[in-house]
C-alpha cells in the first residue's frame, strides 16, 4: 500500500494520542498519594533570583580578567623590556579596562590565599565591625568583588604575572536586601583557608541557625557559597484528582490534538498541491522554450531540490538556444541566414488573411564582384561583415534582416505597408556609411541596388513578394544601380 500524506498525519496523531493518554493515566496514578511540598518563598527567591545573578555576574568578571590576560599587550608588559614600553600598555590596558589591574605577584590577603580565575571578596583597609542583621558584614562602599587571572606566557606557557580586577559590590547588596524571606534566614559566605567560612551578608532571623533546616548552594566561578536556613516543611495533605478530572483533560487534549493535526495536514496538502501546480508549469515553460524570473515553492523542503531543477533547466535552454542560433545565424554577416529567412516569410505569410501588411526589401551589393577580382576574397568577406553590421545598427529592432546568399540580402519590415517601407529604404539609404575600410588602406565606396515589394493576400505562394522584389532589384541594376525600384 502506497502511504500518502493522510496516512502520514493519521500516524502522527496516534503517536501524540497515545503519549497524551499515557501522561494522563500516569498523572491519575500518582496524584492521589503524591504529596506536595510546600518551600518557602525565600528559598524560592534566594534559588531562583540571587543565585543566578551572582553566577552571571561572576562569569562576565572572569571572561573580562581571561580576554585581558590573553591580550598581546598584557602579555608584552610583562616581559622584559624597555620600562618605557611596557608603562605605555600597562596605560592602555588601564584606559580599556580602568578597574582592572597587572601585577607580577599575587595579591596578599590576611584571611586566605586568593585563588585564580574566581571571583572573590575582601573588605577595603579601615572598614571594621561584625555582621549587622539584614545587611552586609561591613557595606556596600568598603566590601570589594576581585578575581586574579594568571597570565601566561603563550611560547613558555610560564606565569608571567597576574590580571586583578577588582569592583563594587553594591549591586549583588541590591539583590540581597530585596529579598522578600518568610521564615528562613539567608548568608552569603566565603571560603577561609584559615578556619570557618567568613559572612559576607546575611539575610532575616538569625535564630533560625539553632534549629532550621540548613540547605547549602554553591556559586560555580566564586568562593562564595550561599546557604539558606528554613523551618521544615510538612507534606501537604494529598491533594484530590478526581477522575472525571483527568477525563476531561483528555478528552480536550484529544480534540486540541485532533483539530491541529487536521489543520496541519489541510495546510500542507495545499502547499504541496501549489507546488506541484508550480513544477507543472515550469516543466511547460521549458517545454516552450522560456523561463520566468521566479516560481513560487511553498514548501522549504522542495526549495532546493527546485532550485537545482531551475539551474539545470536554465542551463539546458542556453544550450538550446546556443544551438538554435547556430542553426539560424549566417557565420559571415552574422545576421539571418536563408532558412530563418524561410521560417519568418512563412509565419508571416500566413497573417495576411488576418489584415496585417507586411513589406519585403532586397539588396545587392553594387560591384561585389569586382572588389573580390581587385583585393581578393578577403576583402569580400570583409564588405559582408561590415554591410551586415551597418544594416543591423541603422534598421528598427522590428525589421528582420537575412542574408541570402553570395553579397543579395533581404529585409522584412513587418506591419508596414510598401509605402511607409519605401521611406523607410530611403532613410536606410542616407543612413549607411559612405564607405566602408575592408582591410588595412583599402576602403570601398559602398554603393547598392534595391528591390521592394509588398506580400499581398492574393499571392498563392508566400515567394510571390520574393519575386516581385527581385524583379524591381534586376529593373534597379539596369537602371544605373545605386537606386531602390518599387514593384509594381
């Protein structure tokens, strides 16, 4: 059985039927005996807000100490050289970056060794006193953020020195003391290699510390670690789910489920559809021989397997028309040759029934023959290709020019009547240039005989005009040439 997009779509709905069905029977099954939880909303708050923005915060501080210890410059500083030097990028490095910092030694500390590539505290000289409640251990002006990041030498990989940046801490006071804590009590803390961990702020009722449950959350790229006291939480009474609860929040997912499906697959039948209406009518465009600048494919899957099919057949109407024009292009003058010229008299032959008047030009270069016996065939060639230029830049882009054979050529003028053809072939005449240079310092006085006719609808044959034109041609060459005769 062949598979179509219906059977696609009816199988994606009972795959997502059947996991819909079986997430509802599983709540059904665990709601009657799962008690909840209920968590403070300081804890809440200390998680969800305080937590995350002092580990941003930490992580942009380290990305900026790591981006300037790898800058060429840092690293040049450090080295040796002219002092001179190195005090001038140590002053760029300062205006880029004003709070940081370079130093060859780590930075001494009373309480701790700082350790490298994390964000850490220290309280500024003169600042003195215990944690305050609510507030931090000695203030928003006197509590500083600092991170050391080595920089190392990239040919030695050696610690050449080191990147201190050090910054106010207001803005994690900010977040702290807008915490909304109900029944915990909350420390940001430090770690001390010398003993217990230092407080760095501290947050609600600090007789919590005695008997509240203790939950601990460490800052990933600091020395902090945030730690949360609550009272314990009792398990909520099981909360009901009545069944006819969960029936009906299957039979309306089902439904939701249902209707998207079916409105998923009515959008994509009609986008297929469109599309292959599209393909259709590109595969008949190529069939006529034409291109149009632009299909519209509404499905982006078909987008580029289309977009080769319209570079390929792009590519094979440029051969196309590469080999028609051959076919139709005379390799001398390069202007039509006799059997383009066959082809437009027909097709114009037949319109006359319609009302349309068409004219028919021939021309015969005066004396071609001799400028063959006096210069040489070279020279004959070269008269062709400069007279067929000469007629394709002074004739309309309408007019239909041929070369008919040794130096005869022929214009059509279609939708023009004999008369308005014959000043059109005495404009043509003033036109053309006087003379024309075959080769190197031979130039050749153009001179030519013309014959125009008219097609007519009473003419049984479409060579009829052919032959009236040419009789007018003979009746101008016995004439004196250099003259266009109209036929009769």
């Amino acid at each position: 059985m062949k598979l179509s997009l219906a059977h696609f779509c009816l199988i994606a709905f009972i795959v997502l039927e059947s996991v819909n069905s079986a997430a509802i029977y599983y709540l059904h099954q665990a709601s009657p005996s799962q008690p909840r939880q209920v968590q403070s909303a300081g804890q809440a708050d200390a998680k969800r807000i305080l937590a995350p923005a002092i580990i941003e915060l930490a992580r942009n501080m380290r990305a900026t100490a790591a981006r300037i210890a790898q800058h060429p410059q840092t690293v040049s500083s450090l080295k040796a050289g002219p002092e001179r030097e190195r005090q001038a990028q140590l002053s760029n490095i300062h205006t880029l970056y004003p709070d940081a910092h370079i130093q060859w030694a780590l930075p001494n500390g009373n309480a701790f060794a700082p350790p490298l590539s994390q964000v850490y505290s220290r309280i500024q000289a003169g600042a003195k006193g215990d944690p305050a409640p609510a507030k931090a251990v000695s203030g928003p002006s006197s509590l500083l953020l600092i991170i050391t990041e080595p920089v190392i030498d990239p040919q030695s990989k050696a610690i050449l020195g080191f990147v201190v940046i050090r910054k106010s801490a207001a803005e994690i006071f900010s977040l702290f003391e807008s915490l909304q804590l109900q029944d915990a009590y909350a420390e940001l803390q430090q770690a001390n290699s010398n003993g217990p961990h230092d407080v760095l702020m501290r947050l609600g009722d600090t007789h919590l510390k005695a008997n509240a449950f203790q939950e601990l959350t460490d800052l990933p790229g600091t020395a902090w670690r945030l730690v949360v006291w609550r009272i314990p939480a009792s398990p909520a009474k099981p909360a009901a789910s009545p069944p006819q609860l969960h029936l009906a929040a299957w039979l309306l997912t089902s439904i939701f489920l249902a209707l998207g499906m079916a409105g998923l697959y009515f959008a994509l039948r009609k986008a297929l559809k469109n599309d292959i209406d599209t393909i259709l009518v590109f595969f008949s465009d190529i069939r006529h021989s034409r291109l149009r600048k632009a299909y519209p494919i509404k499905l982006k899957d078909l987008e580029q397997s289309f977009g080769l099919m319209y570079r390929l057949g792009k590519l094979m109407l440029g051969k196309h028309k590469q080999v028609s024009d051959s076919a139709s292009i005379d390799h001398l003058s390069q202007v039509n040759n006799r059997r383009s010229f066959d082809i437009k008299q027909n097709e114009l032959f037949k319109t006359l029934t319609e009302g349309w008047t068409h004219s028919l030009l021939i021309i015969d270069i005066d004396n071609f023959k001799q400028v063959n016996d006096t210069f040489g065939h070279d020279a004959g060639d070269a008269l062709i290709v400069q007279f067929g230029k000469a007629l394709k830049k002074h004739l309309r882009s309408s007019d239909f020019i041929a070369r008919l054979g040794g130096d005869e050529f022929c214009v059509i003028f279609p939708n023009t009547p004999l008369k308005k053809a014959a000043e059109l072939a005495g404009r043509l005449r003033q036109n053309l240039p006087v003379e024309l240079e075959l080769t190197h310092g031979v130039m050749y006085k153009l001179q030519w005989s013309g014959g125009l006719s008219e097609y007519k609808k009473t003419d049984e044959a479409e060579n009829m005009a052919l032959s009236r034109a040419d009789n007018a041609l003979l009746e101008a060459k016995r004439s004196g040439r250099n003259q266009t005769k109209l036929a009769a």
